[in-house]
C-alpha cells in the first residue's frame, strides 16, 4: 500500500517545525497558489489542494500525532482513506489493520487457504467474532461484545453563517463568531469578501463523542446583503448615472461617488448614448491581492415638452441639420 503523503515537504516545513511556522508556512503558500489569483491554472490549483490537504493535518495537533505515527509504521501503513483502513501485509499471509488510536495490529491469514475473504473481518458488527472482537481485546472493549467503542469517531463537520453588510465586506475584519457549540471564536473577514465564500475553522466543529477523538470543522459561508447603489461583478462595481438629454448631446462633467467613499470627476462625451458604460479605473473592490473597477452605466433622461415647446425644438432642430 502507498506511504502517506509527505505533507511536511508539501508545506516545505521540517519535520519539527513548530505550529507557528506550519501556519505561516501555509498562509504563504495559499496566498501564491490560490484560485482567485490563478484564474484557469489548473496545475496551480491542484497545488492548492495539495497545500490545503496538507495544512488540513499538520495544522490540527490531533491529526498531526496520528500522521506522525502512520510515517513512523514500518509496514506502510496507509494513512488517509477509511478509519480502519487496510495495511499491506508482510510474509506469510499477514495483514496489518490501523486501529482506532491510530495502531497497528496484524491479523494472520495463516490456516484460512488462498483467497481469503477479507470481508469476514468486519469492524463494527455485534457478535461473530471478526476484528470487532480483537480490537476489543487490545483497546479496552467490553469483554465479549461485538463494536468497536464509538467514541473513537471524530465530531461531525457543522455549517454556519456571517450576515454582512455590503460596507462590512468591503471592508473586512474581526469580527465574532458564536458556533454551533456556544462557543465565541474571533474570525477574520477577507477585504471586499463576495457573497458565497467560505472559510474553515478547523476543530471548531462537533466535538467527538466523549470527547476521546478529533473534534469537526467548522465552514463559515459569507452572505453579503446587496447593496442598492452598486452591483458586482466580480472585483468590479456598476452603477448608474443618469443625465439629461442636452447633456448627452453636449456632454458634460460629473462627480460620482464611489463605494468608499471617495468623489471622482467623470467626463461624459458630446453625444453619449443611453447605456454607454464608462470606465473608473481602480475605484471597484480593494481585495489584500488586486483593485477592481468602477464602471459607469450612462442613463439619459427625457423631458416632456408642451406643444408649442416641441414645436420650437423641432424648428430649432431643422434649422441647425440635427434629425
């Protein structure tokens, strides 16, 4: 069977390395081979799963022992797959099994003849015997019963999510965080975060039941409430802007206000047309990576004219050739 993966190559840490430098090691990392700043990379991504895999282990103090010992297993163990997975096994027809706290025990095949059925050795049946019955002569199990104890199982994995405002996403931040458990965990909103995205707390999900395995994440989704002025569109913003007829023929200045804050002078063009959309370079989402544009959507208003009004525009019109 394949050893496990070598995660501490994968984050470029030794061995040793303490957990600050495993999780500053993994913020570098993420922060190069992420998919937003590596758009249509497929090999970058793939790496990104390698890196966020890896961190996914070292980076939990209870995973990271039970990986440590898989690495150590002299018969190459494997480490990732079912919580019992199967080892390959030595001579003489023995198969090595990982048990619940993370050990080996070797079952010998020795006496059943070829082409054993490895589905006779069941993990979690009642009664009959199997490696239920051994695992509970080594771990501790009830004398004579059948499952494996349950609370080597770890927490489940729980959902929850941040209401922002469209100024808080763009903004970012610490902000608190009540989980599923009661517990109060400060987290850190991503600048110019987008409506959908989300992070994991890793063990900060369902504890495991009696507390004896690796606790659950926790996945935190953003929801962004939209704002009435500006429309995303990935880092850029669109708004509107309208001006009157006369001033799309001549043209003129504006001054819009960005999503900030901040006021930019906008020159529309003689003879701008409705729905023209004007570039403000920079002025969209401030992410920690990248800055956006504002882009300007040219609505044109038309008056209504009395008769007599309409009738003088119109001479007006036909005397200087405008149709």
């Amino acid at each position: 069977m394949p050893a496990p993966p070598d995660h501490y190559a994968t984050l470029g840490v030794a061995e040793d390395a303490s957990a600050k430098e495993i999780k500053k090691a993994y913020r570098q990392l993420a922060h190069q081979y992420h998919p937003d700043r590596n758009a249509g990379d497929a090999a970058a991504e793939e790496r990104f799963k390698e890196i966020q895999s890896a961190y996914d282990v070292l980076g939990d103090e209870t995973k990271r022992k039970a990986y440590d010992r898989a690495r150590r297993d002299p018969f190459g163990g494997q480490y990732e797959g079912t919580p019992f997975g199967g080892f390959g096994g030595g001579g003489g027809g023995g198969r090595f099994y990982r048990a619940p706290d993370g050990t080996y025990v070797r079952v010998d095949a020795t006496g059943a003849g070829p082409g054993i059925d490895e589905d006779a050795f069941t993990f979690g049946g009642g009664g009959g015997g199997g490696l239920g019955n051994i695992f509970d002569q080594f771990f501790g199990g009830a004398s004579g019963g059948g499952a494996a104890d349950p609370t080597y199982r770890g927490g489940r994995d729980v959902e929850a999510s941040v209401r922002l405002s469209f100024e808080d996403a763009l903004e970012g931040g610490k902000q608190d965080l009540r989980t599923p458990s009661g517990e109060t965990v400060r987290i850190t909103v991503p600048k110019g975060v987008r409506d959908g995205f989300k992070i994991k707390l890793a063990g900060r999900g369902e504890p495991a039941p009696g507390g004896r395995g690796a606790p659950g994440d926790l996945y935190v989704t953003f929801r962004v409430t939209p704002d009435g002025r500006f429309t995303r569109e990935g880092d850029d913003l669109v708004t509107h802007e309208s001006v009157s007829a006369l001033d799309a023929m001549v043209g003129t200045l504006r001054e819009v206000r960005t999503a900030y804050g901040k006021t930019v002078r906008l020159r529309i063009k003689p003879g701008t047309q409705p729905g023209t959309r004007l570039r403000v370079k920079g002025q969209g989402v401030e992410t920690d990576k990248s800055k956006g544009d504002l882009y300007v959507v040219v609505n044109v208003t038309v008056p209504t004219l009395s008769q007599d009004k309409a009738e003088s525009l119109r001479q007006w019109a036909d005397a200087n050739g405008i149709s």
